[in-house]
C-alpha cells in the first residue's frame, strides 16, 4: 500500500471511527495539541489501525506517536516490514 | 432559622412523545401514545416487539459527533434534557466560575449504560478482550450522565448519581432538593434518564412476566387502572430540572414553574420486585412528603401516579391513595402518564416531575388514557381518555422502584406558598 493511501485511510478512520472535523486534520495535526485527541482516544485510533490495516501495534511503538503523520508512518513501516 | 425554599427554574426532556417539554405537553394533552413497534434494534427474537422509544433522535443536535458518540445512548438523552432546562432557567457557568462551586447535579439512572453493556459484551464475544473499546466503561457506568453535565456545563458543586430503579430520578431530585436546603449549592441540576430499549434488557423484563404483551395494538397497551391492563409498556427518556434556592432564584428574576415542598421516601422491605400488598410502604412515602411540606392531604389536588399498568402496582398504589388520604381520595384527580409515555424506569419520576410542574403552572391535568373498562378495585377518578382543566396548586408525584423503594414529591405553585 502506497503511502498516499495510507494517509487517506487513515483521515478516513479519525473522521469515521473519531468523529474529528475532516478540515481539521493534516499530517503535522498533534493529536493531543490540535485534534483534542485525549488517551481515551488514542487507545481507540491504534485499536481501527490494526483492524483496518491488519497490522499489529506493540503499546511501546504506539506511545511515540502524537502526530497524524507519525501514526501513518508507523503503518506504512508494518506493513513493509 | 427558616428552611431554605427549593423552586424550579427550568425545565427538559426527551421522550417518546417528544423532544422538548412544549411538544411533550401538547403531546399529553392530546392524548398521544409513544408505543410503537421496535426500532432500535430487530426484536424477531423476541415475545413483545413493541416499546415506546424516543423517535428520530440526533445526537449531533446537542452535541460534535466527537463528543456524542463518547456517551451511552442513555447520558446522550439526559444531556440533551438538561441542556434545555439549563437554556430554560437561563443560567449558565464558566469553568472555575467561584459561582460554580455553588451548583451540582444529582442524576438518576435504573441500570445506566445496559446498551453499550451489551455491546460490548458481544465484542469480547466474538472477538476478544484486545478489542473491548476504551470507552467501554465509561460509557457503561450508571453515573457518566452525572459526571459528563458536570464537566460539560461547568457544575463544581455535589456531583452524584441515585440507582434506585424505577424511583431514581424522584430520588435525584428529592436529594437535590435536600442538598439546596442544607445550603451546600444554590443551584442543582436534577433529573435522569434510562436507554435500555436494548433486547437484553427487554429479554429480562419478558422473563419477569412485568411486560404488555400486547403485539397487535401496542398503543392500547399501557392502560394504567383500567381492568384489561396485562403489564407495562416499556419506554425511555430523560427529564432534567432546574432546582434552585428561592432568593436566589428571585434576586436573578428568575421565572419559576413552582415550589418543591416535600420529599418523601420509605421501603417496602417485602420483595425484591412486588409490593408490598396493602400498599403500605407506597402510603408511607406519601405521607413523609406531606409532612416534610407540612401539607394537610385535602390539600392536593392532583396526583400524578407511579400507574405502571401491571396488574399488582395499579390496585396497591390505589389503596395506598385511599389510606393517606381518606375520602378526599375520591375528590382529587389521579392520572397515569405511562399510559401515553411507556414507563422510562429511571427516567420516569424526572419526567413526571416535569408534568406535575406544568399541571401547577398551567391548571390542566393529562389524563390517563386507554382506560375503557373499569377495574373495582382501582375505584379513583382517574382522568380517563381527556385532560381536564382544573386549578392545581398542589400536585404529588409517585415514582416506586424494584428493590422497595418508594418515592413521593410534592411541588406547589408560588400562589400557593407564598
């Protein structure tokens, strides 16, 4: 899967499975920060990651991430590994 | 010292009949049932595929998408009726506000989030502990609506939550009442709600034999008092109040829909589910209410039932009537608005509270409807099949509970007290 794809799935969950703002999201948007994304949330974005990717996501990888970008970094990178 | 004084300054619901409290009281009025085959989910596997469910409700009318869907369906729904009572009483808090440390909420729920309970069960079912959701238990704890109106509308003050079954949102607001009157806050939210038109729970209530059963004409189905009743209807809702200390109320100009008097409450300490025959423990709770009010029984002039349309409730809230108040038992009006809304279970004493309040500031009384074939041991004037213009300066409200909880509350019009 090419990385464009990647991210336009992964937009697609945060909007459908988070009900966040599609305006609001971009590659640089902090979950925490900018998208109000508390650690509820984050447990429930890496939760649809690996069903929809079918990838599997160690809790110690998934704290790094606090960035949109990052997250689809750290599929793009299980599903090429 | 002089009791501190509890009025309503504001008034929500969302109901089977409607979702905003002028809707609802047109609704009453009219005599509309809220029972209709089941929507929410597909009751094929079920004996009774009817209730009455709250209609075409949006979520994202109250609150983002990313907020609502954070909630049980049950909080969702006493969200959006305390956020009409809030806009009603017209009073609102910034967060840190010291004059928010001044207001709590109390928020009755019979069981709280039992549709995410069973959602969830399902995932941990056929998929595994690793996909239970984060928000699994949040979401399931009877107290989230209680919690999520604190933090949403900023209230600092006692925040708790009343689990009393059927009784809980009377309780919520009878606690409320009290915890304005030892001077703690000034202003409470009160209310509560239940979301469990859910097949699990439904399953349940079908194996109590406590269910109508009456697929062919659900809206026949509840008929409080009347002879043919085969059990209730089972409904959801929420109903939310604005409670607050009078002078407080008085120095903003406040309207008010009436006075809270009196909080009654006693057990049964019999039966688990049944009342006590006799009616006994439901007359005691009466009573307390009219002694808190310090209000003589031929003082009432309307008494809003707990009238589940079961077979034991209907005779034993009657005969409880008779037993507190004597001959003016067959003077003043008694009505069952579960005849026309379902029974919310927790929800249901918040959104009686709110009709009692609108027969005290609109002199008409709903009536009671599907009664056609009288009962001789429910012997009272029920108001049957049409509302009834009458001056109410004193109305009761009854909400009785699984577990022997008895409840009363009794509101009066300003006219009246002051």
């Amino acid at each position: 899967m090419d990385r464009a794809t990647i991210e336009s799935k992964l937009v697609d969950l945060l909007v459908d499975e988070l009900g966040l703002e599609r305006d609001d999201i971009s590659m640089e948007a902090r979950f925490e920060e900018d998208l109000d994304v508390d650690s509820l949330g984050v447990v429930e974005l890496l939760m649809a990651l690996e069903d929809n990717f079918d990838v599997k996501i160690p809790d110690e990888e998934a704290e790094k991430i606090t960035t949109v970008g990052e997250a689809a970094e750290l599929v793009s990178q299980k599903l090429n590994a | 010292m002089q009791r501190r004084r509890v009025v309503v300054t504001g008034l929500g619901t969302v109901n089977p009949l409607a979702h905003n409290v002028d809707d609802f009281w047109a609704a009453l009025l009219e005599g509309r049932s809220g029972a209709a085959p089941i929507t929410l989910f597909d009751s094929s596997r079920l004996d009774v595929k009817f209730a009455a469910e709250v209609k075409d409700f949006d979520s994202t009318a109250y609150l983002p998408r990313k907020e609502a869907r954070r909630f049980d369906r049950s909080t969702m729904l006493f969200w959006a009726a305390t956020q009409q009572a809030v806009a009603d009483a017209g009073i609102s808090y910034e967060d840190g506000e010291p004059g928010a440390e001044r207001a709590g909420v109390v928020c009755g729920t019979g069981i709280g989030g039992i549709g995410t309970t069973q959602d969830q069960m399902d995932v941990l079912a056929e998929r595994g502990p690793s996909r239970v959701s984060p928000l699994a238990i949040p979401m399931i704890m009877s107290n989230q609506a209680a919690g999520a109106v604190s933090i949403g509308f900023h209230l600092a003050g006692p925040s708790t939550c009343t689990v009393t079954a059927c009784a809980a949102s009377a309780n919520a607001i009878g606690d409320a009442a009290e915890i304005i009157r030892r001077g703690v806050a000034d202003v409470m939210v009160a209310g509560g709600m239940e979301g469990s038109v859910t097949e699990f729970a439904m399953a349940g209530f079908n194996s109590m034999k406590a269910l109508s059963t009456r697929n062919e004409d659900p809206t026949a189905a509840s008929r409080p008092f009347d002879r043919d009743r085969d059990g209730f209807l089972l409904g959801e809702g929420a109903g939310a109040l604005i409670l607050e200390e009078y002078e407080h109320a008085r120095e903003r100009g406040a309207d008010i829909y009436g006075e809270f008097v009196g909080y009654g409450m006693s057990a049964d300490a019999y039966h688990i589910t049944l009342p006590r025959p006799g009616g006994g423990g439901a007359a005691r709770a009466m009573q307390a209410a009219l002694d808190d009010a310090g209000v003589d029984p031929v003082d009432v002039d309307y008494i809003n039932a707990h009238g589940t349309s079961t077979p034991a409730n209907d005779v034993t809230e009657t005969l409880a009537i008779k037993s507190v108040f004597g001959d003016h038992a067959r003077s003043l009006a008694v009505s069952s608005t579960k005849s026309m809304t379902g029974h919310m279970l927790g929800g249901a004493g918040a959104v009686e509270a709110v009709i009692a309040l609108k027969t005290v500031s609109e002199g008409v009384i709903p009536p009671t409807i599907n009664y056609t074939t009288p009962d001789p041991e429910c012997d009272l004037d029920y108001v049957p099949n049409e509302p009834r213009e009458a001056p109410v300066s004193t109305a009761l409200s009854n909400s009785f509970g699984f577990g022997g909880h008895n409840v009363s509350l009794l509101f009066r019009s300003l006219r009246a007290t002051t």
